[in-house]
C-alpha cells in the first residue's frame, strides 16, 4: 500500500474513532442530567474519571493490532488484485498499440470493437478498484465499531 493509502487509512480511522467516541457520549436527557457535568459534582460524587488514550490503545491493546494487522493484510490483497488487472488492461492496450502499427486489423469495424473492449476493460478495472475500496472501509468501520465496544466493556468494568 502507497503512503497515500496508509494516509488515508489512518485518516479514516481517526475520523471513525472520532465519530464513534462522539455518538457514544450522547444518550437520553434524562441520563445525562443524573450525571455529573463539572469537575466540583464530579468530585462531590466521588465518581471515577477514565481517560483512554487512543494512540496507546492503538499501539498497545492486542486487538488493536490485530485489526490494523488484517486491514493491512486485506489492503495488500486488494493492491495485488488491482496491480494485476492494471497489468492486464496495460498489456492489451499494448497489443491495441502494436496492431495498430502494422495495421493488422482487418476492418475499421474490428479496430473499434478492440477499442470498445479495451475501453470497457479499464471501465471494470475502475469499478473493481472501487469495489474493494468500499469493502475495506466497511470493514474497517466494523472492526472499528468492535474494539469501540470493547473498549467501552472494559470501561465499564474498570467504572
């Protein structure tokens, strides 16, 4: 994978871990006003204050790992199925090119039918590479979603 691509990777994560924390700390109103707000109730409650720090958990917590370990596992695999197809598309303009260099085609007709296959090969290839773009952001946000709720589990019992 590019710098590009673990840019944007990490990118995504963080915008997902973000997000995820966000949605987590609202709940009903009624919740919310039976809980202490400023550090003065907090102390009068005696209640403990927990802070997680992201890049700890990410870099420490063996799941964490384990889910950077497979996204990347599963980017490499998309990066070589892509690479693969590039090749394909490269190779058969290539031969498009030749053909048309020593005229090889036998009517206009079958040049543009070469042309509409090759136009309809880097078409597929364009798809595919979006394809398996979303796939692996959505599994990204899944295993995301599954150490937010650990991590909360784990609050939990620690509160």
């Amino acid at each position: 994978m590019t710098k590009k691509g673990f840019v944007s990777l990490g990118t995504l994560a963080i915008a997902l871990t973000s997000s995820l924390c966000l949605s987590s700390c609202g709940g009903n109103k009624a919740e919310q006003k039976s809980t202490p707000t400023t550090p003065v109730e907090v102390q009068a409650t005696g209640l403990p204050i927990a802070l997680v720090n992201m890049d700890s958990v990410t870099s420490q917590y063996k799941f964490a790992q384990e889910i950077k370990e497979a996204l990347e596992k599963d980017a490499a695999a998309h990066q070589t199925r892509l690479q693969g197809k590039s090749a394909a598309i490269q190779k058969a303009a290539a031969d498009f090119e030749r053909r048309m260099r020593i005229n090889a085609f036998v009517s206009a007709e079958a040049q543009q039918a070469e042309q509409q296959k090759l136009i309809r090969m880097q078409q597929e290839g364009q798809a595919l590479s979006a394809e398996l773009s979303e796939k692996l952001a959505l599994k990204q946000q899944s295993l995301l979603e599954d150490m937010m709720k650990s991590i909360r589990e784990q609050l939990k019992d620690y509160n």
